[in-house]
C-alpha cells in the first residue's frame, strides 16, 4: 500500500522533471494557454519591430497594461518573448500578439520605446486637472491638454463649476487613460478632442461626467460618434436631478448658437426650459404649445431669445404682477439749501 502512495507521489515529479528543458520550465503544449503556446516563430508577423527577450518568472497576459486587464493568456521562466513596446511608466511590456506583461517576469529589463495603443486608443497618463471638461496628460513623451469631446462642463468660477472640477479631479488625477478621437482632432485653443477612458475598467468619463450631472451635451458636428450615449447620459441625470440639474432653472453655459432644439426621447418641456434657463410657459408659447404633456420626440423648438446667453434665467409673471401696474416712486422734497452760519471769534 505505501508503495502506491509513493509511486502516486513520484510521477507527477517526474513529469515535472521531462517538461523541463535547457530554457527553464515550459508545461507542455497542450496544457498551456493558447496564448501562451502562440510564441513560436511561425505565430509571429516578422514586419514586427521587437526585441527578443526571456521570461524570468511566470506571469499572466494581459490585454492591457496592467492587472485590472482581462487576463490573456500566461507564459512560464525560460519562455522565449518577443517585446514590441513598454507603457509610459516602464512596468509593462507589450508583445508581439499586443498582450502585455509585467515587467518584472522579464530578464534584464530591456529598454523599448513606448507602445502608445491600446485597442486603437493611444495610452496616456493623466498629470493635471485643469477644469470639469479639461486635463493634461503624457504620452508619446510630451504632454498635452485634452478637451472632453460632447461633455461641457461649467468654468470653475461659474455656478457648479468648482463641483465638476473636484468631481473630475477624484476621477482621473493620477490615473491611465486611454484617448479616442473623434473626426476634428484639436479644437480652436490646440487642445486634443478626445473621449477620455479609465484604463482600468474602459468607463468613458465623457459618459460618467455628464451621468453625474456636472455638465451638458454640447453638439459640434461633425463630431457626433457617440452623441446617443451622452444624450441618454444627460437624460438620466436631468430626470433624478443630479449636480447642476438639482436647481430650479440650469443655466445655459453657451449661448444660443442654433436657435432651435429638437426634442429627444423622455424629455419633457420643463425639463428643457429648465436646461436652456427658460421659463416652461414662455417655451410654450414661442412653440405654440397648448399641452406641454403631449409633447413628442423630433419636435424642434424655437428657443426665445436666440441668440444671448441665457445666464439670467427669465422669470414666468405672476397673475398679480399681470394684473396691478407697478406703483411709481414717491419724488423725494426737494431741500432748500440754507448758508451756515457765520462764527466769529473774539
């Protein structure tokens, strides 16, 4: 019997023992990963710049640089890896098949210029916080501001504007981002137009910013990629009246360019007046509207006072105020000046 036990325990150090070759310890093929049995020479693109390298530990693939990537695959010490590029802080490799490993299961640290794509969105790292819709990042060794495509946020001396700073600041400060651009790549000020990503877990911040009510969808063709997405961002906020949409009249940051709106699904006309800082009647009114409840989506309507921001919200007349014409100020009396009187000293 305690033969038995003793042969159960010796093979599998054997099969240890035959799996192990001059180059360390490789499991056999067909208990490896896919990816991680992909390394041969006849896997990989030879048109790849790269530096051949050796695993000195094992580690998973991933996607990604980092481990909060979906894992990909795994290699084992003494496995031959092909390295095309790091990411900016150098603790991440990228391969050949575009996963990545942990730099420290690499033997001696190669040098590599800096990979600057993660499924076509360039990495960067964020350094500054600027406003609620604006950052400064690092990639491609240089540093650049990046502007929140669709997502308008309030300057930070505007009402909500320091809210949307802190918001963005406890967001993104510090942290990898993956960049996306749209058709225009800078806007008027040379700042990058970018949908902006965690890395981490691929959430869009453009998305999160405006679902957490501290800015507003603001439309410049022919950007318009993921305007669907944002609109219903914004619709969610307005309707549990989050951030900026928790006041009674939102008012509008920038001034009314294209002079109509057209109605998008679940909104209803206060919540527009409300968002353009206009009064729901006067909104009507302009509209023709006689039922603001049967309001339909594709409607465009005119807004009043096209044309001016809308930083005073107007204020709806009160049946009083309608009806009793303003008194006119009593005229104060005149006073006639009278001389002082003359003081002599004896």
């Amino acid at each position: 019997m305690k033969s038995w036990r003793t042969l159960l325990l010796v093979l599998p150090l054997l099969w240890l023992f035959a799996a192990c070759t001059e180059e360390g310890f490789v499991l056999p093929a067909e208990f490896q990963t896919p990816l991680a049995a992909s390394f041969g020479d006849d896997e990989i693109d030879d048109g790849i710049e790269y530096i051949e390298a050796v695993a000195d530990l094992s580690s998973f693939l991933y996607s990604g640089p980092g481990r909060f990537y979906e894992e990909a695959g795994s290699v084992f010490p003494g496995q031959r890896l092909r390295l095309t590029g790091r990411d900016e802080t150098g603790n991440w490799y990228r391969l050949a098949d575009n996963t990545w490993i942990n730099a420290l299961a690499v033997q001696g640290r190669p040098q590599l210029p800096v990979a600057t794509q993660v499924e076509g969105r360039a990495i960067a790292q964020v350094i500054e916080v600027l406003d609620g819709d604006t950052i400064s990042v690092r990639f491609n060794d240089r540093t650049y501001e990046v502007r929140y495509l669709i997502s308008v946020a309030p300057q930070v001396e505007q009402g909500f504007g320091r809210e949307a700073y802190e918001w963005n600041l406890a967001a993104v400060d510090g942290r990898t981002v993956l960049l996306e651009a749209d058709i225009t790549e800078v806007d008027a000020y040379g700042r990058l137009l970018r949908y902006v990503y965690l890395a981490e877990d691929r959430s869009m911040v453009n998305e999160a910013l405006l679902r957490a009510g501290y800015a507003q969808v603001a439309i410049f063709p022919p950007d318009v990629k993921y305007e669907d997405v944002l609109r219903r961002a914004q619709a969610e906020a307005e309707v549990e009246r989050r951030g900026l949409w928790a006041a009674d009249v939102v008012p509008y940051r920038e001034d009314f360019t294209a002079c109509t709106y057209t109605v998008q699904p679940g909104e209803s006309l206060s919540l527009i007046a409300r968002r353009f800082g206009l009064g729901p009647a006067s909104l009507a009114e302009a509209n023709g509207i006689e039922d603001p409840n049967l309001l339909r989506h594709g409607v465009q309507l005119t807004l009043p006072g096209c044309g001016r921001a809308a930083a005073e919200p107007q204020v709806e007349p009160t049946p009083e105020a309608e009806s009793t014409p303003e008194a006119e100020p009593e005229a104060e009396p005149e006073l006639e000046e009278t001389p002082s009187p003359e003081v002599t000293t004896g």
